[in-house]
C-alpha cells in the first residue's frame, strides 16, 4: 500500500534489524517476505502499464527540486516549516530528553530510527517537500524521545500530563482556529501554502496550492520560480 | 499508573481523535493528486503520477464497488491508516518508555496536525505513516527479543528464527 520510494526507504529499518540479528534464518524469511511482496506488487501493478518499461518510464513524471544554492536553501526552509509548524512543543521535548538522557540513551532503538529516518530526511533536502512526504517521519518523531529515557524508573507523570495539554492545546488552535488568507504578497501567499492551508477552515474550503502556482495565479513577481516549473504550471501542473 | 487508568486514557485519546476527524469532513477531494485518482477511478485507467498507487488504488476501487463513493473510499482508508498509526505509535511507545510517554505519543498522533490532516484528505499518505508506525512497533519488539517472527494466516503456523 506505501508509495515504492517510501517503502524502499524503509527497508534500510529492516536492513538494520537483520543486521542486528545475525541469525541467517531471519535473513531468508524476510528474503522470502520481501520476494513475495514484490512479486504481488508487480502482479497487481504490471498489467495496469502494459510492461515493466512503461511501468518504469512513468516514473518519469517526478519533479526534482531546482538545483543550485537557491533551490537547495528554499528547500531547507520547507524542510523546517512543516515539523517546527506542526510539532513544536514536542521538538523542544526531544531537544530536551537528548540533553538531559544522553548517557542513558538506547542506542539500537536511536539507530533503528535513524536507519530509515536520516536517509529519507536527506532526500527531502533535495526533493521539493510537501507536507504529505513527512508522513512517513512521524512515527520516528513521535518515537524519538523514548531512546532518551530517564536513567531511573518511574516518574515524570506530570511533566508529561503537562506537555500533552500544552500541546493538545496549541494543535487544537492551529486546526480549529487558522484560515488561509488572501493573497497579496509573497510572505501572504507562502503562508498560506505552507501553514494556513494546513486547517479544518483550509480543508473545508479544499485549500491545496504550491508557493508557485499561486504566485502565478495572483499574477505576482514569478521571478523566484524555476522557468521549468513556470512551464510545468501553465500546463495545468503544480 | 495503573493499567485500568491507562487504557482509559488511552481510548478517551483515541475518541478525541476520531471526533476531530469527523468533525473536519472533507467536503471533495483537492488535495495533491486526489482528484487525479478519482479520474482514474472514474476511467479505470492509470492516468497517474507515480507507478507505486496501483495496489491502494485497488484497495479504494474494491471499497467503491461496495456502496461507497469513490471519495469516501479514499476518506475511509485514510481515516483508518491514520487511526491505525495513533494505536501502532502508542502501543510501541508503551514498550518502549511506559504508560505516561505511551498517552502523551498518542495525544501528539492525534491532535497533531501534519498526522490529522493526512488522515482526512483522502491521499494515499496515511498508508506511508500506518506502514513506518507498524514497522517501529514491530521493530521494538524485534529489538527486545531479537527473533523473527512469522505468522500465517491459518492455525498452527508460527515461523519463529
């Protein structure tokens, strides 16, 4: 069911695990799991493209982000907006837990985290990101703090009673409380495609547009985007 | 924290979830390429993006035979992936750091708003968060046993390494 990128991205967890292992006949069940699900998907997928050529060749439709120092730094900002926008407290409760824990951090399961997290991280760097592409990190995320447990048992009942209604709250306002504006400038129009769209008034009002495709609709200054993704969009892309 | 006290938390959490979801119905589908698998559906062809949605597009064209609207296939599988990955994450946050850290995960899977807003819209992104979600809990108990694991669909049949 998972996108094939995301699903290859996971197997580097699944590389970690064997690794871990050591236990050859761990390696051929999952070589036996893997083979099969690869051959069901190609079953499922195969006759719908005709041939594993057409299959492969519709991949082609993949757009890569600009490339250049510009592109890259545009896409950096992306990569913070979405977590720092829609995980807050909980950054500062990861930050913390690694600085206070660090000693009695538990490093398989960090690793484990990492092994499919990081790489999938670093594609995102490149790749230009959208806030559904993070779906696959949010398990990590939300993981993340119990590799850093406290060195003694027990306690913390309320620090974490606290930190869930903080953020309990502030996730409530942000979806309850947030509408997408209208466009007038950049800084409008970048803040609707990379925040405000992202609400309960944003989906009722079936808000979804790239930076680009609304600074071309507002006939605003284009100059910023790429002319291949100027072209893109005045074919109907986003 | 006594386990009567955790599960009742943990429930509370996941219907607070839940309502949020229904209450942010989406009225059509718009987000990303949404509409363009409606088409497909609409056609049955393969007029899409990326060569990787045939098997979930399936799974939606199977649920839309059975009295749902093509739309509402798609907003009932992510609605269920989405909710699929709050219990996954809480129950391998349970393992892993203990009652109290288990409830505030799933206070983060359920009103977070990258997780709630995936779980609405229809797009195929929920199946990506169930799947990581199922692999962290799967691989945490991976980790603490160290042993594969295998159970087939019929009785009897465990493949333990």
């Amino acid at each position: 069911m998972m996108r094939p990128l995301s699903s290859g991205f996971c197997c580097f967890g699944l590389a970690y695990l064997l690794w871990q292992s050591r236990d050859w006949r761990a390696w051929v069940i999952t070589g036996i799991a893997v083979a099969l699900t690869l051959g069901l998907y190609a079953a499922i997928s195969l006759p719908y493209y005709g041939s594993l050529a057409a299959m492969y060749r519709s991949t082609s439709a993949l757009s890569v982000g600009d490339g250049g120092w510009t592109g890259r730094l545009t896409n950096l900002a992306r990569v913070g907006i979405y977590p720092i926008y829609g995980f807050h407290v909980w950054l500062v409760f990861i930050l913390w837990a690694a600085l206070a824990h660090w000693r009695s951090r538990k490093r398989p399961q960090l690793l484990f985290l990492a092994s499919f997290a990081v790489p999938y991280f670093m594609l995102l760097v490149h790749y230009i990101p959208q806030a559904g592409y993070y779906c696959l990190l949010i398990p990590a995320l939300v993981m993340l703090p119990a590799c850093f447990p406290p060195p003694a048992p027990g306690g913390g009942l309320r620090l974490f009673t606290g930190i869930s209604a903080l953020f309990a709250a502030i996730a409530l306002c942000q979806w309850l409380l947030v509408r997408p504006q209208p466009t007038t400038s950049l800084a409008t129009g970048a803040a609707n495609a990379y925040i405000l769209d992202y609400s309960r008034s944003g989906i009722k009002q079936g808000k979804f547009e790239t930076l680009a495709s609304i600074m071309m609709k507002n006939n605003l200054d284009t100059n910023m985007i790429p002319p291949s993704r100027v072209l893109n969009l005045q074919r109907g892309g986003s | 924290m006594s386990a009567k006290v955790y599960w009742r938390g943990f429930w509370a959490i996941v219907l607070g979830g839940v309502i949020m979801r229904l209450i942010s119905l989406c009225p059509f589908g718009f987000y990303g390429d949404v509409p363009l698998q409606l088409g497909a559906m609409r056609t049955n062809t393969v007029e899409l993006n990326f060569p990787g949605y045939m098997p979930i597009q399936l799974l939606f064209s199977v649920l839309a035979r059975c009295g749902l609207t093509p739309f509402g296939a798609m907003w009932l599988v992510s609605l269920t992936f989405g909710m699929g990955s709050v219990i996954y994450v809480a129950l391998a946050a349970r393992r892993e750091a203990g009652p109290a850290f288990s409830l505030m995960a799933a206070v983060v899977m359920s009103f977070g708003i990258l997780p709630l807003y995936f779980s609405v819209v229809g797009a195929t992104y929920a199946a990506d968060m169930l799947c990581a979600s199922a692999m962290v809990f799967h691989g945490s108990i991976f980790l603490e046993n160290r042993k594969t694991r295998v159970t087939l669909p019929w009785p009897g049949s465990v493949l333990e390494s």
